[in-house]
C-alpha cells in the first residue's frame, strides 16, 4: 500500500471498495460508491477516486465499469 496520507472521506472510500471487492469479487460502481459513502454528488465521488489513484492506492481505467482494482 503506498504511504500518502488520506483524509477521513478517502479513506472511507477506500475502505468500502476493499470491502466490496473482498466480499462481490468485483469493484462497485461510482453510484453505489456515493451512495454508500454519503458522498453529495456524483462528481465528488469522481473526484475521490481521482485522488486515491493519484496517490496509488487503487487503479481504473476510463469509461469502464467495476474496473477499479486495488492496489
């Protein structure tokens, strides 16, 4: 796991996603990811994923569903 810090909404999107994968065996979508983490819109769910791959913590690829893979 890489060493950049998180703020509290990161991690908590990182926790569902590592749970959800644990548990599905597949990567949640960004709605099911806003919806769990109380996350106001759609974009801003975008915007934490951004920020969680940009520190290397989990990788996608673009205009592809469930292609979140933990890292």
């Amino acid at each position: 796991m890489p060493n950049y810090s998180l703020t509290l909404k990161q991690r908590e999107v990182y926790e569902y996603i590592k749970d959800y994968i644990d548990k599905n065996k597949t990567a949640p979508y960004i709605r099911e990811i806003q919806q769990a983490c109380n996350i106001a819109s759609y974009k801003g769910t975008v915007d934490k994923l951004l920020a969680l791959e940009k520190k290397g913590y989990i990788k996608r690829r673009l205009n592809k569903h469930r292609s979140i893979v933990i890292n």
